[in-house]
DNA sequence: CGGGGTATTGACCCAAGTCAATATCTGTGG
DNA sequence: CCACAGATATTGACTTGGGTCAATACCCCG
C-alpha cells in the first residue's frame, strides 16, 4: 500500500501546482498541512457511497477514480472522472451525492470537512481556486452533455480518446503530436458506462476506428494516434475549442 | 417592451432571496445597484452567442433562456434552463462558452464583467452565494448526464415534467400535490434538445404518458398531474433524492 | 379566412442494445 | 514454467427503441 511514497511536505506535492491549493501562500499551505492526511485505496476499492454523511473531502494526489450515479435495475452513468488535482467532495453538503470509486490504485490527500470549511472562510486563495474548478467542471459535465445527448457511438469513443489525450499532455506544456502513445486509465465497462453505451459497443467501435487507421489497439489498454488530426475530425467537434495550449 | 416593470430598487426585487446577491448586507446591495442595469429580450432573440467576448454578466430576473451547444451540422444539446434567478456567465472567463436564447420574453440584471469582478473580491456574499450556485448547476448537469446516458425516452420526458414541477412550486414552499396543473416554458423542439430527443419522439411519449393516465394535455403547453407520485414513479429516479421539502 | 409556425401521427429504417459464444489476459498455485 | 480460473474483451446474430421522412392537424393572430 506504499504508505509513504507520497510526501507530506505540500511543497513536494506533485498535484501542488493545480490542486485547491495551488494558489496558496507560505503560511496558508502551512495550516493546510497540518490538518490533512492521506488515504490509500487499491484498485476496485468503493471509496464513498451516494447517500451517507459528508465528512471529508479531498484532492486525488494520484490515481483514477469515477464520480458515478446509477438506478436500481443498475443502469450506471459515470459522471465525473477524477484524476490527479481533481477534488471530490462539496462543502455546505452534509451527504454525499455520488458514489466515487477507486480505479486504480488511489491516494487522497484529506481533510474533515468542518475545518476545511472554516479555512475556506478565512483562505481567500483556497476559495477562489475552488470555485475555479467548481466552473471548470461545470463546462465539461455540459461538454459531456452534447455527447451523451447528440453524438454518435463513433464520435463519442473519439471524442473520449481526444479527452484523455489531453488529460495526458505533459504539465510542462509539450504536446504529444503524432504517434503519440496513451494507457487508458479504465477498462471498456468504465468507458461504456461514462460514454452512454454499452460494451459492445465500445469494443466495436474501437475495432472500427481501428480498420480505418485512425487509431492503433497496443494491447487490452494502449492506443496509439498515429495522426491526432484525424482523430480529432472524428470527435465531431468544431476544433476551434480545442486549444491543446 | 414594458422597461419600467421591474423596479431598480433591489429590495423589491423579485428574486433577491435566490440570486447571486442574496446574502448581501444592505451596504453591498447598494453597490451592486450603483453598477447594475437591466436589459430586456424578446421571446425567440439570442443573447448571446459561444465564441463572442464576454463582457457582460447577469442574472436572470423574469422570464426563461436556454444555455445551448450545437455542433456544424446543426444537432444541438440544451445544456442549461435558465429561469428567473439562475445566473448567467462566467467570471475570470473572457470568451462565451454557450449560446444564450431568450425562450420566453426576458428580463436580465446585467453588471459589466471587470466590475463584477473587482465586487467578487470585496464581497465575500456574493462569492461564497456564486460557488453555491455553481456547485448546485454541477449537481444538476450531473443528474442531467444520468438521464441523457442512460434513460429512456419516456423517463426523460416523465423527468422533465418533474422538474418543471418542482421548480414552479411557490417560493412559501406549498407543495402542489395532486391535481397539479403546469405551464411548459418551451416549446416541442426545445423539450427535444433538453433531452436528447427529437421532437417526434417527444410527442409520441407525451401521447403515451397521457394514454396511461399518468398526465393530461390540456392544450399546446399545459400539463395536468393527477398523481404526482405517478408520475415521479415513471422518471426511474429512487425517491429519496427526490424531497419537495 | 388564410397562412406560418407548431404539434401529432404513421410507415419505415437503422444505430445501438441484447443475448450468446469465444477469445484473450492476468495472476496464482502446483 | 505451465495450467487453469476468473476477469476482461471481442465478435456474431438478432431485436428494438428511437430516428427519419412525410403527411396531416392544430392554433393563434392578422
């Protein structure tokens, strides 16, 4: 479980610069890292259920998990996916809204919700980076709204593979051009259950775009984009917003 | 185009307990009602269109708009409604990220960007009531992933009639149980770009719907609910999330 | 009374779902 | 190191919910 691969000093931290608390100062951070603590979860693992007490929130440090929302006859919508930086949980909630699920191995960086609200009260920087992200997400759950409402079974495995593409991109900035190479990070139940299919669907899809050349299938989880181009022009968006810096 | 019906005096306002400004001390009120002004659209007229400089915020104060994404080929996904007190726009951002349609005639409490946010910073109401909402509109475009990923046809139209129902109960919190009568604020084909259906598909489910008793028609945008309960069993959401206080 | 927008209804079709068989991986223990 | 078991993924045959195309019907409003 690797308890103490990750530092506890935040100016180590790998998600530091995009985090809630990328914005803060010395002496901020330093309050930050006294109330907070880690959580490790293995694959697979069910981290927090729809309907129970609000206690904590968190940053994901590193690992995949899934925001996810289901019906009885087990119809599942993944809602949100949640990589490193991401923050889960809402203050002002006291229950938890969706179930969030470990996909890979995770570590959370945690704090009890109490305290962080009122930190939330006298850190301006924390705030505004939280809102920040709160509008952030906004517009992609309202960009995963034109796919799961208009797009075809074809464009939305595109436009998924262009998603995590760009989720890949180096923080340094580089673009990753042609011949690019990515791992998914879910398997084809995650992928169908966050594009609105089933996995059939996905698979043949993929099988697909793969005898159009648009992509290659390295493995049960690699692909590579053998032109980037090509498979943005597949998503069925107008490229215009696509800006990959 | 009736400019003088809605005062300027913020404390008559007929949504200042919902909006952005709720919380706001009667000093701050006052500030805000220094830089606001209000801007009126009729039925049908755009607002504002996605790519275009952002360079006014508002709230909605009376009548309906729609946040829309369209893509080249003219399929289009309603991503938001926005009815009186929803905000529209996003501070910090510069370009307008959706198409804004005035559905109904619509009058908006407008400030200018750069003023609204230099406001933000100093008054701590505002900012904390806008995340607020920002949150709320990520829990709804949530549930909306749910129903356009996974429901079907008649528990997407049963859904939105449910909503329409919980968010014209009155402000005093009176539940309109059984025999509840609704005015749709959108015509077929908005109905169909809510929920990703065509317009065809909408009629036919409100035809069934009303075959099985579970609403009547009463008219082109009238709906009558004889049994609330009904018609919440047909969305295919569990109940429980589902409080009418 | 007539005309343009809006809504309903019908006939037909197809993309994606369902059901089912098979293949491929991955890890585990002999 | 191999074999086997249980996930995970692919592929095929068939079905179906909702889309498409097209004809009417409705309904304000001038």
């Amino acid at each position: 479980m690797k308890r103490e691969e990750f530092s506890v000093d935040c100016s180590a931290c790998p998600i530091r610069h995009k985090a809630v608390c990328s914005r803060c100062e010395p002496d901020e951070l330093d309050e930050l890292e006294r109330i907070k603590f880690y959580k490790f979860y293995p694959a697979g693992q069910t981290v927090a259920i729809r309907g129970e007490p609000l206690e904590t929130v968190a940053s994901v440090v590193g690992g995949v998990a899934t925001l996810t929302r289901s019906m009885e006859d087990g119809r599942t919508q993944l809602v949100g996916l949640l990589l490193p930086s991401d923050f889960i949980g809402r203050p002002g909630r006291t229950a938890i809204e969706y179930d969030v699920t470990a996909v890979t191995d995770l570590t959370l960086c945690c704090f009890n919700r109490k305290p962080f609200e009122d930190l939330l009260v006298r850190f301006p920087h924390v705030r505004e980076r939280l809102l920040e992200m709160a509008l952030d997400e906004l517009d992609a759950a309202r960009d995963w709204m034109l796919l799961l409402g208009r797009k075809t079974a074809r464009e939305r495995i595109a436009s998924l593979i262009a998603l995590i593409v760009k989720r890949s991109t180096r923080p340094d900035g580089s673009v990753m051009g042609t011949g690019t190479r990515i791992e998914l990070p879910i398997t084809r139940e995650t992928m169908a259950n966050y594009l609105g299919l089933t996995i059939e669907t996905v698979s043949r899809q993929l099988t697909k775009l793969r005898a159009d050349g648009i992509i290659e299938l390295d493995g049960k989880r690699g692909i590579i984009i053998p032109d980037l181009g090509g498979l943005l022009a597949e998503t069925g968006d107008d490229d215009d917003g696509g800006m990959i810096f």
